[in-house]
C-alpha cells in the first residue's frame, strides 16, 4: 500500500505513542532495557516501524520539516534490521527515553497544523 506523507506521519505517531505507553505499564528504565532482551525485542519492533515510516516521507515533506532528524531517524531502523548484533543498547536508550518524546510531540504539532 501507498501511503501520503499524513498517514506516514500518524503511524509514526501511533507506534511513538504505542512503544510510549509500553514503557511507562512495564516500568521499563534505562536498566531493564539494557538488561533484559524480552524488552529490547519488544521495543525494536516500534523502532523499526517509525524508522521505515520516516524513511518512506517525501523529500519535500522532510526538507518542509527539516527540524526533525529524518535520516537519523531511518538510519536506526537500517541499523537495527542490518546489525541487530551490534546494537549498542545505550544509544537505543537515549533515544527511547530522550529523543522519543520530543518526536512524538513534534509529529504531533504537525498533525494539528494539518488539521487547520
């Protein structure tokens, strides 16, 4: 299926909103997710998904919204789905508990913008 650039942005909001409430029910911290690889797999999949949708965005839409890290954003996807081995769960860290957050609130402004 082909999808616009909205239902790119809504499903990338959707799995942030998802993976963000996973972590917050299972109390899920820096050291669990470190730890424990039930929940790296559970967290990945979320990753995976937000990272193929960011990839997929138009060039136009993703030089409209340049604040956002799009290619950082596919990059990791790649980098997950390519060297899951090496994955340096410290970064993923960061970026579920630091960066995650500040995306989804990001995707979110957007949304409401494209709703007026």
């Amino acid at each position: 299926m082909r999808y616009t650039d909205e239902q790119r942005l809504e499903k990338i909001f959707k799995y942030s909103t998802m993976l963000r409430q996973y972590i917050e029910e299972m109390h899920v911290d820096e050291q669990k997710l470190l730890d424990d690889y039930r929940i790296q797999w559970a967290i990945t999949t979320p990753l995976y998904n937000i990272g193929e949708h960011a990839y997929a965005l138009s060039k136009e839409f993703k030089e409209q919204h340049d604040d956002i890290p799009w290619n950082i954003i596919a990059s990791l996807r790649h980098r997950l789905v390519h060297d899951y081995e090496g994955t340096n769960w410290s970064i993923i860290s960061d970026v579920v508990f630091q960066e995650l957050p500040v995306l989804s609130e990001k995707v979110k402004d957007i949304l409401q913008e494209s709703d007026h």
